[in-house]
C-alpha cells in the first residue's frame, strides 16, 4: 500500500468515526450537544489537518491499528499542556493595546 493510500485510509476510518459522534450528538437534548461542542469542532479540526498533511507510512498504520483513531488522537490532544488559553489572552491584550495606540494617535496633533 502506497503512503497516499495509507493516508487515505486512515482518513476515511476516522471520517466513519466522526459521522458515528456526529450521528449519536444529535440524538441528544440541545443542552447535551453543547457540551459536546469543543470536542466535535476539534474532532473536525484533526480530520482537516489529516486531509491536507501526509503522515509517514508507520505513522499511518499505527492509527490505523486503533479501533477508534480519532478519539485517541483527541484524548492525546486534549491532555496535553498547551497554549490555547494563553493565545487567548495574548489576543485580548493585543486588540486593547491598538484600540490604547489608535486614541493616542488621534489625539496627537498633526505636525
């Protein structure tokens, strides 16, 4: 098996298990699915970034050799330590200080 068929595999195993949450999600009150948000919009999240990269072959059969590759992936993803709240707050830092930055420029007199 090439390496592109590899990947595509892998792909369309974890597409299958997305539908499969998807499908059990809308079973649920509107409450429940909200709680499910985060996971299912970073679920998608993983399944577009393995569409547009190429894992190496033992990569791509070591996934493949998981039942349900798309839950290990984002249980892996969701214990680790990452930045993400810290991202956040370096954006909102950010967009206060060009607001700060854009009233001091308007009160400064043309020279």
């Amino acid at each position: 098996m090439t390496n592109e068929e590899l990947n595509a595999k892998l792909y369309e195993k974890m597409f299958a298990e997305q539908e499969k949450y998807r499908e059990k999600l809308l079973t649920m009150q509107p409450e429940e699915i909200l709680e499910h948000a985060y996971e299912y919009a970073v679920r998608e999240d993983i399944l577009a970034s393995l569409e547009n990269n190429e894992l190496e072959d033992s990569q791509a059969r070591a996934l493949l050799k998981y039942a349900r590759p798309l839950s290990l992936v984002y249980k892996e993803y969701d214990n680790r330590v990452n930045e993400y709240m810290e991202d956040i707050w370096n954006t909102i830092e950010s967009a206060a200080n060009q607001k700060i930055q854009a009233q001091k420029d308007r009160k400064q007199p043309e020279r």
